[in-house]
C-alpha cells in the first residue's frame, strides 16, 4: 500500500462521511450526539479525577469562556422577529 493510497482511502472516507453527515439520518445522528455532549460534559468534568489534574482544571476554565464569549456572540447576532420597537 502506497502513500497516495492510503491519502485516496482518507479522502474518500471523509467524503462518504461529509455525505452521510448531510442526509436525514444523520442529521438524527449529528443531533443525538451533540446531546450527549451537551449533557455529559458538566457530568465529566465535575469527576474528581478530571478535577485532580492540573490541565482538566485548565480546560474546564478555558471551557466556561468559551460558553461566555458563544453567549455574547448569541446576543449580538440575535435579531428578534415579530416584537413591537420600543
């Protein structure tokens, strides 16, 4: 097996993948995982294992700015529909 090969097999998984990823199962995939996500990481990162370690606590801080600053990014780009003007 050469190098180009192994590149063309990568490639063509990541197509397959792409195609998957945009129909309607997995749309239903993308969701439910994005949920688990969503709900097992506070689960996670409150383990006392995880906060036993120098880098886990470094990457929960760097975790809870990121959901500040997707917050603010949130209330920036919201534009509210059907509300009357002030």
């Amino acid at each position: 097996m050469t190098i180009d090969s192994v590149f063309e097999a990568a490639s063509d998984a990541a197509e397959a993948a792409r195609s998957f990823m945009a129909s309607e199962r997995g749309k239903r995939v993308r969701r439910q995982v994005a949920t688990v996500l969503i709900v097992a990481a506070p689960v996670i990162s409150e383990l006392p294992v995880i906060r036993r370690h120098r880098v886990a606590r470094i990457v929960r801080a760097t975790g809870m700015v990121a959901l500040v600053v997707k917050g603010a990014e949130w209330l920036r780009d919201w534009q509210p529909q059907g509300l009357p003007d002030l």
